[in-house]
C-alpha cells in the first residue's frame, strides 16, 4: 500500500496562501482518484478536493474557487493550493485515495487566524 506524507502546513492570516504536497511512496498513476481531506478540532474528516486520472477535479462547496488541486504523476505528488484562506479553513489536512486508503499519513496542520 502507498505511504503518503503531507508538508507545507502552517499559520496564515485570513486571506493567506498555501501551498500543500502529498508525497507518495510509490507511483500514484494508476491510483483512480486521489483527494485532499481535512478535520478540524470537534468535526469529522471532510474530503475538500479530488482529481481523477483522466484530470476531473471537484472541490466541496465551502473551498470552490478558493482551492486548486493538482497531481504531478512523473514526480508522485498530489497539491493542493488554498487561496483567500478563511479561520474556518483551520484543519489537519491529509491526502489519500478516494475511497480512503485505510491507513492515514500525519496530515499538515493549517491554521488560519489573526
């Protein structure tokens, strides 16, 4: 099963940037559909962003037009870039594969707060 590890997490003000990377351990290519996921303190994990092989991407409601997500498969990574970042944007942000992989990386803490 693919390892994947998160970076690029940190504390922004609202309206930041932020670039996120999953790095896989093995080839993501023939994986169908990889997702960003995040959970905030109290909630359940949320899938935020997916990208199919063939390059269809899909966003939940509450980042649309704000997040972008990308996968380079030559180099096994999976980004998500996050724009006008909000407070409630505050999270663990994990990768994996949609359907989620039973096994989770340590995620990247994103805090977004003044």
């Amino acid at each position: 099963q693919v390892q994947l590890v998160e970076s690029g997490g940190g504390l922004v003000q609202p309206g930041g940037s932020l670039r996120l990377s999953c790095a896989a351990s093995r080839s993501i290519f023939n994986i169908n559909t990889m997702g960003w996921y995040r959970q905030a303190p109290g909630k359940q994990r949320e899938l935020v962003a997916t990208i199919s092989r063939g390059d269809i991407k899909k966003y939940a409601d509450s980042v649309k037009g704000r997040f972008t997500i990308w996968r380079d498969s030559a180099k096994n990574t999976v980004n998500l870039q996050m724009t006008n970042l909000k407070p409630e944007d505050t999270a663990v942000y994990y990768c994996n594969a949609d359907p989620a992989y039973r096994s989770w990386g340590q995620g990247t803490q994103v805090t977004v707060s003044s």
